[in-house]
C-alpha cells in the first residue's frame, strides 16, 4: 500500500473514530471541542480524504475574507466575467460560486469535495447549496470559490466560511486597507499559518498615495505571525466602471499567479502536499485534545455517579441502622406488641411467662387479632423510615450535583430528581408488605419440622413472623431512658418465644435471614431511585472506548504521514 493510501486509510479510521466524540457536560472548554469535533469531521470529508485519495485531482482555491472587502468582484474581475454576484445588502445569503473549468467539472459535481453542501446551477439565497459554474477561459486543474463572509453577522454565513476555508488547498484572502489589522482575519490567518496553508493575500481599496506603506506594513504582520511566505497583492481604490470589474492591471498579478499554478503539474502538487501536511501536523495537538476533553467528560459523569450512588447507599444505611438499633421498638410498634403479650406486670415476669409459655403454649396466640394489628404497626413504621430514607437519597443527591454547573443543569432540565418518584411511596408500603411475606415464609419453612409442628401450629404462622420481626429490630441502640428497658424485654419476649418454638440455634439464623431479605427489599426499592439519576446520566455517557479509539486514530495517522511527506513543514517555492 502506497503512502498516500495509507494515509486515506488513516482519516477513514479518524472519520469512524469521530463519531464517538461526545461533550454533553458543560464542563470548561466543551463548546470549543464540540465544535472542534464538528469542524475536523467536515475537513476531512471535504478535502482531506479527497485529497488523499487523489494527489493530482484540481486544486480549490477559496477566496475567503471580510465582509465588504470586495471578494465577489475581485473573482468576477481575475475571470473578466460576471459569475458571481456581489452582495449590496449585509448580511448577505447566498449560494457560495465555485468556478472550474469544464474539464474539472465532474470532480467538483460529485461528492469528493464539499459533499454536504448540495450542488445548483444557479445562484441561490441559501448558504448550503453550492453554486456551480463552468468557465472555459479559467485553466483545468485549479477551480476558485467565492465564499461568504468570515465575519458575517449570519451565524450560517460565518460558519460555511470557515468550513470553505478549511476545504481549501490554497487561500486567496481578500481584506481591505481599512481593515487589515481587524482581529477576525487574523485569527483565520493563524489558521493558515499554523496549518501551513498556501496563503495569498490581497488588501483591496488601498489609497493611491499609500500603497506602498500600507502593503509594507502588512507584510510585516503576516512575518511576524508566520506567513512571511505568503503572496501579497496590492488594488488600489478606485471606481468600478459599469462592468462592475476592476481594470485589468490590478489584477494581473493575481491572474498570472493563478495560472501558473494551475499550468504546472509539479507546482500544484505542491501545493496540495504543502496544505495537505501541515493540516495532517496541526492534528496531531488537536486530537489529543479531544481525547483528554472526553475523559474529563467520563470523570465528571464518574463523579455525578458516585453522588448518587453514595445518598442512596448512605439511606440504605440509615434503613439498616433504623432497623437493627432498636429504633423501631417504641412508639406504635411497641404499643402494639405489649397488647399482643400483656403490659401488666410484664417487667416484672418476663421468665415466669416465657416459662409458663412452654406449659401452656396452644391457643395463646391463636386467632388474636391483636396480631394484625402488630403487623400493621410494624409495615406503617417501617414505610416510614424507608420513606424518609428515599427522600434524603434525593435531597442528597441533588444537594451533591448542585455543586458543580454541569450539575446544576441536569437538575434544572430534570427538576424531579430532588424528590422522589411519583411511586415511590407506593413502592416502599409495597415492598415492606412483601418483606413481611417473606417473613412468614421463612417462619412457615422452619416450622415443617415434626418435633417443632405442634408448637408452631398451636402460635400460628403470624403471631410466631411477627415476634421473629420484633426480635430483629433487637439491638436497642437507638433508645434512651425507660425505653432501653421496656424495648429490650420486649425483645427478649419475642427471642424466649421464638426459642421455645425454633430452638437458639435456629432463631439466630432466621433473624440473620429477616434482615438480608428485609435489606433486599429496601436496596430494591432505593435501587429504582437511584436509576432515575443513572438512566439521566447514561443518556450523556461518553463511550469507554472512544478516548482510546482517537489516540489510536492520531497514532495511525502519525505513521501514515511519516511515510506519506518527507518533510511536513517543507514551504513551497513560487516565485
């Protein structure tokens, strides 16, 4: 494979790796690499692969520059023609005018070039149609283009110029002598120097007495910024006569210079190869951007993730705790339980009851409807701590993300991530409920043993679920003063129970079991919540691969170019 196919090969792979490029975060600097993306991706269909893929195919010349400066009439007058249209109003829209010779015509009609712009044989009032015309008298092998103002006040106009410009194999930049020092050519110019772009410059409009210092001083700005190569050509300011073409005279030089491009086979290789190196070199910083931008794109999602998964983990925690500490055994949970086992002396004769409990163990609980009402104390609570957990999960979440401006915007296109879901209540009653099943199921399992059945059957599925919940919300932490004491028997009642029914060993592992399903159940539900966040996040997920698949793309095309140019700065010769 020759070099040149190789480096075709190598912006095909660049093109494909592009279309991973992804900045959705408003981080510093991703505008510019959003545009940057857009801007590389253009270049490369509309010159780079062309080019590559055809050394020898016409040069495009663009004539690009300010508004004003007189573009349309310096191409109309190097052709002494009228093909192309002067604006008189500004901002003016119009289809940009590419003029080649009928022999090139073909190549300029097809997709090689500019393939999303659509091609017209007239003049349209639309910046994405492109204008063709022939023109016999113009040599084969260079066509000129007629672009739109680079620094319109049309958004649409100023964008295609630089796309135009960033087309080019050659520039012809036309200023003025009132404007040549304005700061937006110059940083078109520092484009071409840094790409190092075949550059004319043509000031128009110069005062007839000041020709010589205004051309002087130019030409000293474009040395000092890099493009002491560049061709400088001088129109003095004159009126136009009817033809609207400036005389032949000051253009002459252009046109010999145009020519003579275009006769030499050598000369527009040059040419080509020039602007086509220094494009491949000014690449190379560019993409590596692209790269470092996307992985700060990951890490910043990484760490509006980690947010959210840390408030949820944390209100899972709190759930946990709430649950295990004693939290739960006071208020209506304690109420109830103390009415399902008595309250009168209950301090007082804990180990007498539970002793009494295993002589006359049948039909004490039995059909009580206090049991129900035990379960419903105990579903109510708990949907309450799970409740308050999945609201501080938002809050949390909201209050972590409100730190940085990338954050900030998310929650203001999404503003229900602060609170929780519409079902979310719904949720948390539902899942307790079914914790509560998954309770009874346990109970109902470990009571299918022969020697333990008659205990069992005598207390009941309920009554024996719902001590063995009591007895999992056992460790008092989270009580102060007589509660301590009336919680913890409360818990011992329940333990003693269970015992007398499970045997020690038994019971342990039951209540371990309660607490993972019950913690299952919780995780599930604050699960549910958190992918409101994750599936916002996801929608702006850069691709894991994609910063790797640039660097292997900027690698390849490095290779390519070492074997493709012999020397990528090379200037080209034209005098």
């Amino acid at each position: 494979m020759s070099g040149a196919q190789n480096l075709a090969a190598a912006f095909r792979q660049l093109d494909d790796a592009l279309t991973t490029a992804q900045f959705p975060l408003p981080l510093y600097g991703a505008d510019r690499l959003r545009t940057l993306t857009v801007t590389l991706g253009q270049q490369l269909r509309d010159h780079l692969m062309p080019r590559a893929d055809r050394l020898d195919a016409p040069l495009l010349a663009v004539v690009g520059g300010s508004t004003g400066a007189g573009k349309s009439t310096l191409v109309n007058s190097l052709l002494r023609a009228q093909v192309t249209r002067p604006g008189v109003l500004r901002p003016t829209t119009k289809s940009p005018v590419l003029v080649c010779h009928p022999d090139d015509e073909e190549w300029f009609r097809s997709d090689n070039v500019l393939p999303g712009l659509v091609r017209t044989d007239t003049q349209l009032h639309d910046s994405r149609a492109l204008h063709i015309v022939t023109f016999p008298d113009l040599p084969p092998g260079l066509a000129v283009l007629d672009a739109p103002d680079i620094d319109s006040v049309d958004d649409a106009n100023r964008t295609l110029a630089r796309q135009l410009l960033l087309a080019a194999d050659l520039w012809l930049f036309v200023t003025s002598a009132a404007r040549y020092a304005d700061a937006v050519p110059w940083d078109y110019l520092a484009t071409a120097a840094e790409r190092n772009t075949v550059v004319s410059v043509v000031i128009n409009r110069c005062p007839p007495g000041a020709v010589d210092e205004v051309a002087g001083h130019l030409a000293q700005m474009l040395a000092e910024r890099g493009l002491a190569a560049a061709k400088l050509f001088a129109i003095v300011e004159r009126a136009l006569p009817d033809d609207g073409l400036l005389p032949l005279g000051d253009v002459a030089g252009i046109r010999q210079w145009l020519v003579a491009l275009a006769s030499q086979t050598e000369a527009r290789s040059q040419v080509a190869v020039q602007t086509l190196a220094g494009t491949v070199r000014s690449l190379d910083g560019e993409l590596q951007e692209l790269a470092d931008g996307m992985r700060r794109q990951q890490e910043a999602l990484s760490e509006l993730n980690d947010d959210a998964a840390r408030a949820h983990r944390e209100a899972a925690d709190a759930v946990d705790r709430a649950t295990g500490d004693g939290t739960l055994l006071r208020g209506e949970i304690l109420a109830r339980w103390q009415d399902l086992v008595g309250t009168g002396e209950f301090m007082r004769s804990v180990e007498q009851r539970i002793s009494a409990l295993r002589d006359r163990i049948s039909g004490w609980f039995t059909g009580d409807q206090r049991i129900e009402a035990v379960e419903v104390a105990i579903s109510d609570g708990l949907a309450a701590v799970l409740r308050d957990a999945g609201e501080r999960a938002a809050e949390g979440t909201a209050a972590a993300w409100s730190h940085t401006r990338w954050g900030r915007d998310i929650l203001a296109a999404e503003p229900g991530l602060a609170v929780p879901s519409p079902g979310f209540e719904q949720a948390a009653e539902d899942a307790i409920r079914a914790w509560q099943s998954d309770v009874l199921r346990l109970v109902e399992e470990q009571g299918r043993g022969k020697r333990m059945r008659a205990r069992f059957l005598a207390l009941g599925t309920n009554a024996v679920g719902a001590a063995l919940m009591i007895y999992a919300f056992s460790l008092t932490g989270g009580l102060i003063g007589a509660e301590v004491g009336i919680a913890a028997g409360a818990s011992v009642l329940a333990q003693r129970l269970l015992e007398a029914v499970f045997g020690e060993d038994a019971v342990r592992r039951l209540a371990q079991q309660a607490r993972a399903e019950l913690s299952a159940r919780v995780d599930g539900v604050l699960a549910a919540e958190l992918s409101r966040f994750t599936d916002v996040l996801g929608a702006l997920a850069v691709d894991d691969e994609a910063p790797a698949r640039i660097e292997a793309s900027r690698e390849a095309l490095r290779s390519a170019a070492r074997d493709a140019f012999d020397d990528l700065t090379k200037p080209v010769g034209m005098d």
